[in-house]
C-alpha cells in the first residue's frame, strides 16, 4: 500500500468518527415530526393542525400511517416540509 494510500484511509476514518461525534450531540432532525412542528412552521396552534388533518387540507401522503383517530397525528417531516414550502 502506498504510503498516499495509507494517509486517505486515516483520514476517512478521522472525518467518520468525527461526523459520528458530531451526530451524538447535535442529532440530525428526526423523519417523523407532530402537530406542534406543523402548527408553529404554519403560524398556527396545533388544534387547527388536528382540523387541516381531518378536512383534508394537509395531504394524506404526509401522514404516517396508524396515527390521528385517538393517537397524536404525525407526518413525515420530508413530506410535510415540501407541502408547507408548496402553500
């Protein structure tokens, strides 16, 4: 192995560790988000999220299946982002 070859690898294995650092204590954004992300990227309060949601302003693709009647509504924040950028 050449000696280039051997310095790549260390620091790959530097900026792994490091990005693992990194994500322990500033973690990325989780993929599933609820009413209070939505209501204050909205401007709104999350009761009229629960409403949105139930007259089908927000798009059913945005929720996560199994959630809402009786349980906390939750979406896919990828989704839900695209769909506030959208409005």
């Amino acid at each position: 192995m050449k000696k280039s070859d051997e310095l790549s690898s260390v620091f790959a294995d530097i900026a792994a560790n490091l990005a693992r650092i990194a994500d322990h204590f500033d973690p990325p954004p989780p993929d599933k988000v609820g009413t209070p992300y939505v209501a204050e990227r909205l401007g709104c309060t999350t009761d009229y999220v629960a409403v949105m949601v139930r007259e089908g302003a927000i798009p059913h693709h945005c929720l996560v299946p199994g959630t809402g009647t009786g349980k906390p509504w939750k979406f896919f924040r990828d989704r839900i982002d695209r769909w506030i950028e959208q409005r």
